[in-house]
C-alpha cells in the first residue's frame, strides 16, 4: 500500500475560555453548607475547578463554561438553590447560519482535532435549508476496506485539480504532446481567505503553514505571500484581483496554482499567464451569480479548466432576487458540464457557507471536485462570526495570535474534518473521495423524499 | 398462538437448555416519583417569608403543590414540578391569588426552560418524566404528544372523524401485535403493546437498567433486547421477553445465549450511525463487561462493519439459517439502517426469512455516536417507512412480515404515526431511558460515564438507579402511551391496532394540509 495520508494532530488548548452553551443560577444566600454538597459531587469535576478560578482570573476555565448540564446538582441540592440557564452570551455567538452549535463544534475539533462525539441521539431540527435538506447513504453489506475505515488499507481523499483531457493528443511524428499541469491534494479541501477578519499578518502566515502540514494548498492575495516560510512558497495559489501580475512574475515562476478573480479579461489573462509559466494551473474565481453557469460554460470552452465558484457566506447565490442555496446551483452546472460532455475535463472548486465537515461531503455529492474554506479556519482561532460587531476591537484578540499555534488550530480542524469525510465515505462503502463527485444517486434529497413518503398522504 | 409458558416447555424438552425459572412482574401502575430531591416542572412557584403558615394553599390545591403534614407547623417548599402554571388562574383553586398574605408568586422555570432540544423538547422531556412517575398523560398543557423539529412526525397530525364511526369502550380496544406472520412452524409470539425495548447493551448501560426493562417488557408482555454485549445471567429470569442481539462484533454471542431466547436479532447497522459500527470506550470495559465480552479489560471494543461474511441476500439467509438451527423456536429480527434502497434490503431480508424487518432510522440511538453521522447519514424513520411498506405491498408480501420501525420514536403518537404510515410496530429506546431520568445531556461517551446512573457500568454511579424503582417507572410509561394508544384507536372506530398500518388516509401534513384541515387534528 502507498503511505497512507497523515494529519499531523496536536491538541491545542484555546487561548480563552470556552463560552459554554449553559450556566448555573446559584442563590447562594439560603445555603446551608451542608457536608455532602452537590458541587463536590459533580462528576465532571466543574465545581471543583472553581476554584483556582476564584483565585486566579486568568485560569482559563470556568465552571458556567464547562457544564454539561446533566442537572445532578439542580436536582441534588438540598436546599434547591440551583437552576440551569443557557450562558447569553453562547446565543450572542455568530449568526442563523453560523449558529453558535456550530462555533462551538468548530472550537472543540480545533482543539482536539478529534469528530464530535455525543450520545442520546441527535438533537437539531429534522432539516434545513441548503446542505441540511441532504442525507448521504449508507451500505448494509459493503465495505471500503478490509481492515476498517481507519485500518492500513486506507479510503483515499485525494482529489486532482487542473485540466483532465479527455484524451492524449499526439504530435505529427507520434510523440505526445505536452501535457497540461495536474495538482493531486491529498484532502478535498483548500485554505481560503476568510471573508472578513481583522489585519493581521499571522493569520495568512497561518493559513500558508496549515495547509503545507496538510499537504494542500492556500489562496493567498500577492501581499500576504511575505508571510509565507521559503519552503511552503509551493503551498501558495496567488489570487490577482486586478492586472498586477506584471509586480509578481517571480512569484508566478514558483507557484502551481493562481486564481484570477474573474472579470471580461479573464480568457486573456489566463492565456498569457500559462503561456509565461506552461506548468501553472490557471483557476478563475467566479462570483456564484444567477449567470455563473453559462459563465462557466464560457471559460471552459475558452480554455480555463478551473473554476472555483463563490458563494455568498451563508452558501447562496449573489445578486439574485431569489437567491438559491449553493447545493442547487452546484448541481445545474455539474448537471450542464456532464451534458456538455467535458465534465471529467473541468476542476470545480466551491466555496461559500462550507461551515462543517458534512458540508465538504455534499458540496462534492452535488459536483464539486473540491471545497475551499475560510471562514471556518477563523473560527478555529476564536472567531466568534460577530462580523466585527465590537466596533472594531476582536473579541478573540485575533490580531495578537501567533503563527505555529494558530497553524496547529487549523490543522486540527482539517483533521476532524477528514476523519469525518472518511466515515461518510466509509458508511457509503466508497473508498475514493473521485468517486464521490455528482453522485447524486448516494445522497437522498429532502424534496425527493417528502414527495415519495407524504405526497399521497390523506388523499 | 404459544404462550410464554407453553414455548418454555417446548425448550425444554428439548433437552438442551435447562432454563432459569422465569420470574412474573405485576402490571400494575404505582406511583413513582422523580429519584432526585428537587423534581423539575415548567413552573417555580416560591414561597416568601411573608407565608404565616395558615394552610389554604394546601387545601385550595387539588395537584398536591402545596404540603403541610401532620404535625408539621410550616407548609413545605412547594413540589412545583406538579403545578399547572397561570391557566389555573381561571379556577377558584389559584393559590396565588387567594393567599391571605401574598405570599405565593408564580414564574417559569428557568432550567425548563434551558434543557431540551428541537428534538427533544422540555416539554418533552417533562411529559416523559410524569408518565414515568403517573402512569398517565400529563394535564397541566405540557406537551406530550410531539416534538418541534419542524419536520417529520412533529409535522403531522390525526385527521380524526367528527365521531367514531363505531363506539367503542377502552376494553375492547386491542393494542396487541403478533411477530410471526410466517407459516412456518415457530411460535407465534404476541405482544400486548405494538412496542418493544431497543438493544442496549451491557457496557453501554448498567445491569441495573437492563434489568428495569427486562421486568417492565415482562409485565408488559413484551420484549427487551440485550444488545450486542453479551447475556448477563441476571437476566435469565426474564428470558422469555428478552431478544438477544448477533451484531457484527459477536462480543458474548453463544450458543446457549440463542437458544435462551424466544428472539434473535442481527444488528446489521443502527441508526444512530449506519454504517460505522460500535464502539464502546476503553472506560467503560470494566471488568464485568470485559467478562461479558469476552474481551480484554480497558481496551476499546470495536464492533466492526458491516458483517464479514455477508456480500449477498444469499449469505444473508446463510446467517439467519444459522440462527434458526441453533435455536428451531426462535424468531428472527433482521435491523437495518436507511439507505437510499432500504425496501430492497427489506424484500431481501424477507426471502432470507426473516419473521421481523426492523428498521432503524437516523435520528434516534441512545449511546455515543459521531454527531455527523447522526444528522447525515441514512434517511429519517419518517420517510424509511412508508418506502418499504409500499414496496412489500407491492411485492405481495406485505403481510409475511412483520416491520417493526425506529430511531426517533419518542412519544406515543409517534409510534402512533408510524404505524399509520405502514410500520406494524415501533422499537423505543431514548424514551425509557428518559423516563429512568435521562436529560439527554449526551454526555454517555464521557469517563465515568452517564452523571445520572444510566449509561454507566460506573459502581458507584450506577446505584442511582433502582431496580424496583426503574421497572416501576418503564411500566407506567408503557400504561401512559397504551392509553394514548386506545384513545386514539378509539377516535377512529378501530378495535386493534393493526387496523391502523398503513392508513395514511388518518395523517394529514401541517405543511401540505387542504385547508381547514388543521383544524381537525
């Protein structure tokens, strides 16, 4: 077997306290400091670390933020002085999309690198919109591997991006011709730039590091590229907003990959930039508009094999009246490429709402190759998703943080991510992330479902 | 059909298991109270220094808020969790408003408020608990009957008829169901509820839990299952309402461990995650479980998947084949997850023989599972069932099988609905370990254990739940849903249960209802 893909895990503790889901109301007042108090009791032990809080303001637990609100203490004290509150500040936390369920799981895999794990079933509402209106499949008798998900013969999550010809062109004497560039990544997933954040130097100096422990790569904006090490210049993707490639030719010369946000000149620049660097993967960066699909159809028959498709952060279209969630938009133009029989010839990168791991696994059910993040790496530092609420100030000090810590959150991240990726795929019984791609016939849609089991209902 | 009784002669006869004697548990409804000192209900009401004492609230409430005992010269902290809320304002009986001094305020209860999800709401959760201690529905506007996921059987309602169409008292309402619906010799065991205890396994839960299930299924006449971590001989005295599970790990299969049972269930997959397999944490391997087992004390036990010997519905029936020789009176359950072509797996679990279809769906299980493959992976219950029930009727083989659904059935109408919508019965498993005092906190998978004594094999943490005291709990739970059951069957003029498998004319959808529809359910 090939060496089997490595995450590179080490548990990071977070620089602050965890803003926990629940508290206690304790009335203090009417105790009557009964021997065999519930606080000793607890068997999570939250109440004993109270105290080197109390003495110490800097430790960093708390017990409000570290209940798991199994009740013992409410229900156990002899004097009833205890009742259970959700923390309010846990509700402040990110917004209807990024929901502070997901921060908080965000901040536990970053932490840990490690799924989340919980019992007593599942406790979210039955569906959503976008991704959570998808389940994937499951095989009762197949299984990827011979030795389990997580054995030595491994499921492999490797994706290719670059131009796939359909077929190998000849010269006129019989030699081949020149093959275009082909990037392998060993996750599905790119380190992209967070919609917003606060100026920092270390975050893309973060980003650059995680995804070269990781083996992908980092789309980067040509001044951030001073933040990267000499020897992760090869983990960079360039993005060029405007016509500054003239300021960056060196750079062009080292890369692999550059993105070009698209505009009416993408198809030129795109042609001038392989033509000056033949082994760079060229991608453009398209706005996920109402139009993007015959934009998409335009830069593939112009030439550009690459397209990463941005959606709003919140995983919808820009700019339509309507807008509709990413999932649909996905699979109309997977749908137009497989017509146009140039699929397999074209890369697609999505981004735009990708906020857990499940997420990377449908965006690829409904035709995407791969998945770029970026808001999801700042809140594996300690972003909160307050849109810079605080009048400018970073609840999570993010500015302050520094490189290898930072790094390693991302990292961790990643790792849960991919673990869970691999028991998706491994539920599937499918062992190649490739394979994935457009499988729609894997997935069970909402809207599929409710019409074959309540479309008759009552009639 | 063969009693408990007779199919216990026939074993024995055999001549190849001597058997336990099995141990009788009276059905009876008896109060059990919440194990914890302070109960919690959707109200506080607090009593201020300004109470002389004088008693009134003790007689006005006829919910037993208020105590003074005998010889006691203060009344005591209010039992809250009992009180009505503001509604009983429009009654004579308002303690509030008619303390003399003023003394009584009303408010909610701020941790009611906190606890609970979509799934499983607080009101959920406290109406499980007052089954659990009554024996019946509550009536103080809690609400029992579903949740607020926004989906599935939160979403659908009972289109009830004006009138019955026949009038029916409560005894002659039957809510029993027969597992075998195969001609082939076996017995054919009945249930008196169209219900039965989902597999939970020693290790994942204590022995004093599997115990309170065993004897509440006996008193109910019907069945617990075991799970898949071995048959603790505590057990034995209720063999004959206890399902013993073959899953993928085989920890504590035995031959005589088959041959105890009147049912044998493989674990082909499980909702809460299909496809992964089990896994019980190196904690929670202590020594007895170990022994159990038949493992190494402290290690991780993983329960592979799928099984490694099954590629088709060939070596499918190979398995069961297996099962029915080992044991020739045995039923065999076959439980599946819900992949997108669960009715061709149910078709093919029929032709291997398989007497029950148990579907598992996606949103239910009771230990530790990853959180995404709970929420993503495999279809809910809600859709599985319906899918397969038309495909077996399709198919003509419809009533050669029993189809028992679960994952995510959390209250009486939700087993309710489920059979409207095709299933002939429904497995529980989170409900009884609420009504045992589950919060559903999710913390199962951590160190010790379950903080309530549940999900535990922890020696200390485990004497929080009593024996006597959780079987009492699961048999009023059990009374409170067959009265939900026989009411509901009543409303449709139907005299069993199985009347109503299938009658999808009896749901309407709130978000696809005719309108004026609502009003109905």
């Amino acid at each position: 077997m090939p060496k089997r893909y490595h995450v590179p895990i080490v548990p990071v503790p977070a620089r602050f306290r965890r803003v926990g889901k629940y508290g206690t109301v304790d009335w203090r007042e009417d105790c009557s400091r009964c021997k065999n108090c519930v606080k000793l009791q607890c068997v999570y032990g939250v109440y004993q670390s109270e105290n080197p809080y109390n003495s110490d303001p800097s430790s960093p637990i708390e017990p409000l933020f570290d209940c798991r609100a199994c009740l013992s203490c409410i229900q156990g004290c002899a004097k009833g002085l205890l009742s259970l509150s959700i923390n309010p500040e846990y509700l402040t936390l990110g917004d209807d999309y990024w929901r502070p369920d997901i921060i908080a799981a965000t901040w536990e895999q970053a932490e840990t690198g490690r799924i989340p794990v919980s019992g007593a079933g599942y406790r979210g509402p039955f569906s959503g919109p976008g991704f959570d209106s998808i389940w994937t499949d499951m095989s009762e008798i197949v299984r990827p591997t011979r030795d389990g998900i997580h054995g030595r013969e491994y499921i492999n999550t490797s994706v290719d991006i670059g131009p796939k010809p359909a077929h190998l062109v000849f010269g006129p004497n019989g030699e081949p011709g020149k093959m275009e560039p082909l990037l392998e990544v060993p996750i599905p997933v790119l380190l992209d730039l967070p919609p917003w954040g606060p100026p920092s130097d270390a975050i893309p100096g973060a980003r650059i590091a995680a995804a070269a422990a990781l083996g992908t790569l980092s789309i980067v904006r040509p001044n951030e590229v001073a933040a990267a090490e000499p020897e992760h210049v090869s983990s960079l993707v360039p993005l060029f907003e405007g016509l500054e490639f003239a300021e960056h030719e060196s750079l062009l010369r080292r890369v692999r990959m550059v993105e070009i946000a698209d505009g009416p000149d993408t198809l030129s620049h795109g042609a001038r930039l392989r033509a000056s660097n033949p082994d760079l993967v060229v991608c453009a960066r398209v706005r996920l508009e109402p139009a993007a699909m015959e934009r998409v159809w335009a830069l593939c028959q112009g030439g550009i094999k690459v397209i990463h498709l941005c959606a709003d952060a919140e995983g919808r279209e820009i700019g339509a009246e309507r807008p509709r969630f990413a999932k649909d938009v996905l699979r109309n133009i997977h749908g137009r490429l497989v017509q146009e029989g140039v699929r397999d010839e074209v890369t697609l990168i999505a981004s735009g709402g990708i906020a857990l791991a499940e997420h990377v696994a449908k965006a690829i059910i409904c035709g995407a190759d791969l998945v770029a993040v970026g808001l999801p790496l700042m809140i594996a530092l300690g972003c909160r998703v307050c849109s810079g609420d605080h009048n400018g100030s970073c609840p999570a000090d993010i500015q302050t943080i520094d490189v290898p810590y930072a790094a390693q959150r991302m990292v961790n991240l990643m790792g849960a991510w991919h673990s869970q990726l691999i028991e998706v795929l491994g539920a599937m019984g499918i062992r190649e992330v490739r394979r994935l791609r457009g499988e729609v016939g894997r997935a069970m849609f909402q809207e599929d479902l409710e019409r074959e089991a309540f479309g008759d209902l009552g009639r | 059909m063969i009693s408990a009784a007779e199919s216990t002669n026939i074993r024995t006869n055999n001549g190849r298991l001597p058997r336990a004697p099995q141990r009788p548990v009276e059905r009876e409804v008896r109060p059990a109270a919440d194990r914890y000192r302070n109960p919690i209900g959707r109200y506080k009401v607090c009593r201020s220094a300004d109470c002389r004492s004088c008693g009134l609230c003790v007689e006005l409430c006829p919910y037993g808020v208020h105590q003074k005992p005998r010889g006691y010269s203060l009344t005591l902290r209010p039992r809250d969790h009992l009180c009505i809320g503001p509604g009983c304002a429009q009654t004579d009986h308002y303690c509030i408003d008619r303390c003399p001094n003023h003394a009584l305020s009303l408010g909610r209860n701020p941790t009611a408020e906190a606890i609970g999800d979509p799934r499983w709401t607080s009101d959920l959760i406290l109406s499980t608990w007052h089954q659990a201690e009554t024996g019946h529905a509550p009536a103080g506007g809690l609400e029992f009957q579903h949740g607020a996921s926004g989906g599935g059987f939160d979403k659908l309602r009972f289109r009830f008829p004006e009138q019955p169409p026949v009038a029916l008292g409560a005894g002659e309402v039957d809510t029993g169901l027969e597992l075998n619906r195969r001609d082939d010799g076996r017995p054919r065991v009945h249930i008196d509820l169209p219900i039965y205890g989902g597999g939970m396994s020693f290790g994942s839960v204590s022995i004093h839990v599997m115990l309170a299930r065993a004897r509440a299924a006996t008193a109910w006449n019907t069945f617990s299952c075991s799970g898949e971590g071995g048959y603790p001989e505590r057990l034995e005295p209720y063999d004959d309402h206890m399902i013993t599970q073959v899953a993928t790990g085989l920890f504590g299969v035995r031959e005589e461990t088959i041959q105890r049972v009147r049912i044998v269930e493989f674990k082909y997959a499980q909702g809460a995650k299909p496809g992964l397999g089990g896994h019980l944490l190196g904690d929670k391997n202590t020594p007895e479980v170990a022994r159990m087992r038949q493992a190494v004390v402290g290690n991780a036990l993983f329960s592979p998947f799928p099984f490694h010997s099954v590629y088709s519905v060939e070596d499918h029936k190979k398995h069961l084949d297996w099962i029915k020789m080992t044991n020739p009176k045995a039923l065999v359950s076959v439980k599946v997850s819900t992949p997108t072509d669960v009715d061709m797996v149910a078709v093919g679990s029929y032709f291997a023989g398989a007497h029950i279809i148990h579907l598992d769906g996606s949103y239910g299980g009771t230990g530790a599972a990853p959180d995404i493959a709970k929420k993503n992976i495999a279809m809910p219950i809600e859709y599985a069932v319906p899918k397969v029930h038309k495909f077996l009727v399709a198919e003509g083989i419809r009533d050669g099988v029993v189809l028992i659904a679960s994952g995510g059935i959390r209250t009486a109408h939700d087993v309710l609905k489920a059979i409207a919508l095709g299933a002939d019965g429904a497995v529980i498993g989170t409900s009884e370990l609420v009504a045992l005092g589950c919060i559903r906190c999710g913390g199962c998978e951590s160190g010790r254990g379950c903080a309530r004594g549940i999900a535990t094999t922890d020696p200390e943490l485990m004497l929080q739940v009593d024996i006597d005291w959780g079987t009492q709990r699961l048999i009023n739970l059990y009374a409170a849903w067959r009265e939900q059951f026989v009411d509901v069957l009543r409303r449709f003029g139907m005299r069993s249960i199985t009347e109503l498998r299938g009658r999808t004319d009896c749901l309407y959808h709130l978000d696809y209802a005719k309108e004026g529809e609502a009003a109905c359910g």
